[in-house]
C-alpha cells in the first residue's frame, strides 16, 4: 500500500518513530493509503531545514526574483500535467466529486502559483528626498521561514495560497497539511522538487496538528504562519504563538448569509445558493450557509428548493456524473447529523433532507443528504454556529433594514451574496453587511488580484494582490547621508553655555 511520505530539506523521509496513520476513503469506509506520522522532532527538522535554507548566500536567497517565479511557473506546468492523479488522490481522501476535483483544484494551484510568479517584480519600495542631503528609502524583504497549516478542505488550494505568495517573496516555507488528506499536498511537492526548488526552500511535514502545530506555534524560527481553518483552533494558535513574535494570518469560521429580494433574479438566486451551500457537502468556509428570503418570495423560493434540491446528482465520488459525495469522515458525518437533531429539538422544520444515506452502495460510506431547515430564529444553534456541513437554515424579512440586521447577528464575518434588480439596494445592502468578501447576483465568483480581508471571528489576513504578497514581507528604512558630518550634539559645554 502507498505511504505517504514527509518532504525535508530536499528529501523524502519517514517518520523518526516510524508511526504512520491510515488514510480512509470516505465513500466507503476503506484504508485508501498509508501516511507517515511526524512528530515534534520532524517538525524541529523540516523548520531548521527552511530557516537554513534562508540564511544569506543560501542557494534559495541567491535566485532573483525572476528565478523565483521560473520556479513557480514550472511548477504549475507539472501540477497541470498532472490534474488527473492529483484529482483522484484528493477524491479519494475527502470525498469531493471528482468534476469539482478534476477542474478545480490542480488549476487554482497551478493558476496560483502562475499569479504570484507574476508578481515577483511588484514588491517596491519608496524614497523621499527634501531634508538636506538626506534620502530615505524603503525595501521589502522576506520575512523568513513562513509555515502553512492547511484544511482537509481545498487542501491544496489553501495551501497554494499561503505557499505561493511567501516564496514568491522570496520566503521559505513548511507545509503541515491536515492529517486527513495529506495526498494531492504531496504530490504538489512532488511537482515543485521536479521544478528544481533548492533543497530547505520547501518542506512538508505529516502527523498530528496539536503537536506539530504547537512546535511551529512556539518555534522562534518561524516568521509567519498562514492557517485556514477553526475559530478555536485559530484562536489556539495566536495564544501559543505568543511565546514569541510572529505574525499570524488566520482565515477561521464562516456563517455567510444569502439574501435574496422580492425583486432578485429567483431563477439565479436558487441556482447559486444551490451552489453555495452544497459544493463540497457544504464543506466550505465561504458556504452560503444562512438564506434570508424576503416574505414576499418566501413560498416561491421554498418551492422551487423543494423542487430543485432533490434531484442533485449524489454518488460515489470518481463518478463524473456525482455532484455531491460523501462527508470527508466519519467524525464530521456525525458532526453534521448531531446538528440535524439539534435543529429540530430548537424547533426548526425540515423541508427537505435530514438524514444519513444507507442505501446501496452508500452504506459504508459517510453520506448525509442535502438539507434545508425553515421556520429558523437567530438565536438557533444551527443557525449561529458553524456546521460545516450540507445544512441550510432559511430566515424570512420584511424590509432592507431587517434584512441587514440578520445578516449582521453573527460573530462571523467572512462573506456573503445579495440578489436584487435595485443597484441602489445592492450597494447600500453590501455598505452595510460587516463581512470581508460579498457577492451580488452571484456567488464564490472572484479574482485573486483584488485582496480581501475577513471581519469578526472569521479571521484576520489579507489575501490577494499586491497587498496580499505585501504581507509576507518586512519593511526596511534606509537613511542615506550624501555628506557625512558631526552631530554637534556633545561639545563638551559647561552649565553656564548657551545651547
């Protein structure tokens, strides 16, 4: 059986202890692969390895920048080749269709990297003359040895997005994947040691996230780290990073509302909420996991999910005509199905789904159906927390006011849509509604030169754009003297001498 192996200084390693942990497919409950188990002394290694790797007069720190991004884009060149088994592989760990796996991923990461290589020459400085002959100027420079803890969910995305942007700089970096889908994140290594990425510029390291990321948290050879992920788990590792200074990039939890007007496109409205709240069995931090309706559209809109949502395609995951798969484990099954029940003990109706799929060739597998919940308060707990999950709570208003109101009472701030004709209505509705990314009269349509920032619980990173590839950088002044002088300051003057 494949074993997953850790990626350190330039070559493959197991585990120190040789533990490694079993890889299940969650369409069917079945071992799919093997993974080395790291532990904290791998995780001392892999960062010793990168911040090595960035001392001055280090192959890495000797490329130029342009160097840098020819790196990055033979990457992406073999990630592409590559799309298939990377689908497969990630398919196989979390459960997601291999049509949302197949054209998806390997191009975000592929497109990512592309992205950043583009960007390589933007990081500028400034100067500012006027005071004598002094000239004081700025350089951005990496910061050091950046270490990405992504998701099980778009795990090579997400880690794209922290990898891509902190080498482009001219960073090093260490990847702790999630110890569910370690698969696709090796293979991407796989791809960039074939690009020829100088031995400690990238590293990988495998096992459990309470201990490893408790040694990257608390290393003080770490500059930065980029994390994706829970608002607790988010919140755990700004407290342990504390011990010594670093910065910190979190994108945590999401209760995202989708608010659709009287006056929206239904049509669309209910094709992109669709969208929003299932992809991925609802397994995205962006989910449009709140609809607010206004009453006026209410029935209609219930009607047509009534209609709609039943007939999604739900099979086994390398099946190219699936569109919904399975949870990506069991633990997150139950998870899901304890929200469920919690939902209808606070009084919530379902309409549509609620339940563990057991027939067929789904038995073995941790499939939940599509499900939508009405009749939901505020003050619900599967409206208020996280479920992470293929659950939708639908909310009525009466007016714009009301509207933003719900929308706002949440700790959450991580995006959200609005469908509506009035262009006045959109813009004033997206003025007021306190999260970082908005959509309207579409959903999880962006790009990445644009940055974004999360409000509220969800987060605190800037991502995108030249301002994103600006956080990974330290700004550095430099007073220039065209003549050197003395300062005058001790002159040796007495008590009784004028100044």
């Amino acid at each position: 059986m494949e074993r997953i192996k850790m990626y350190i200084d330039g070559e493959w390693v197991s585990s120190s202890t040789g533990a490694y942990r079993e890889l299940i497919n969650p369409a069917n409950g079945q071992v799919a692969a093997e993974a080395e188990e790291g532990t904290a002394a791998d995780a001392k290694r892999a960062i010793a390895a990168a911040r090595k790797a960035f001392e001055p007069g280090s192959q890495w720190r000797q490329l130029l920048p342009e160097e840098r991004a020819e790196l990055l884009n033979k990457a992406a060149d073999l990630i592409e080749e590559r799309a298939e088994e990377l689908a497969i592989a990630e398919s196989n760990s979390v459960g997601r269709v291999y049509k949302e796996t197949r054209y998806d991923d390997p191009y975000a990461v592929a497109g990512t990297f592309r992205y950043c290589a583009g960007l390589v020459r933007e990081l500028k400085g400034e100067a500012a003359g006027g005071n004598g002959d002094l000239i004081t100027m700025t350089l951005r420079e990496p910061l050091g040895v950046c270490a990405v803890i992504a998701p099980w969910n778009y795990s090579i995305g997400t880690m794209a997005g922290g990898m891509a942007p902190a080498l482009a700089a001219g960073n090093t970096v260490v990847v702790k994947p999630s110890s569910i889908s370690p698969a696709a994140t090796a293979m991407v290594f796989q791809a960039m040691e074939d690009a020829g990425f100088p031995a400690g510029s990238i590293n990988l390291i495998l096992g459990p996230g309470q201990e490893l990321g408790t040694v990257i948290a608390e290393s003080e050879d770490v500059a930065k780290i980029v994390f994706t992920g829970s608002t607790q788990t988010g919140k755990d590792i700004i407290e342990k990073s504390g011990k010594s200074i670093k910065r910190c990039a979190m994108e945590l939890g999401g209760k995202s509302p989708f608010i659709i007007f009287e006056d929206g496109d239904l049509d669309a409205a209910v094709d992109r909420l669709m969208f929003g709240i299932f992809l991925s069995q609802g397994q995205v931090c962006v989910a449009g996991s709140r609809l607010l309706v206004q009453e006026s559209v209410y029935d209609r809109v219930c009607e047509m999910l009534k209609e709609r949502v039943p007939k999604i395609r739900i099979g086994m995951p390398l099946d190219p005509a699936s569109e919904f798969g399975p949870m990506v484990s069991e633990g997150q099954m139950k998870r899901v199905l304890d929200y469920i029940e919690i939902g209808k003990k606070e009084g919530a109706a379902l309409l549509i789904g609620g339940n563990r799929i057991v027939e067929g060739e789904f038995a073995k597998g941790y499939f939940v159906e599509p499900t939508v919940f009405v009749n939901c308060k505020s003050d619900m707990r599967i409206v208020k927390e996280e479920i992470f999950g293929p659950v939708l709570t639908v909310q009525t208003f009466k007016d714009e006011n009301e509207a933003i109101a719900i929308a706002n009472d949440t700790r959450y701030g991580l995006a959200g849509a609005v469908f509506t004709s009035d262009m006045g209505r959109m813009l004033r509705v997206c003025n007021q509604i306190n999260t970082g990314i908005l959509w309207a009269n579409t959903f999880m349509e962006y790009t990445p030169a644009v940055p974004v920032s999360p409000h509220g619980q969800s987060g605190m990173c800037l991502d995108g754009g030249i301002a994103g590839l600006e956080e990974y950088t330290v700004l550095k002044q430099i007073n220039l003297k065209m003549n050197p002088m003395r300062s005058g300051w001790f002159e040796g003057l007495d008590d009784t001498q004028e100044v």
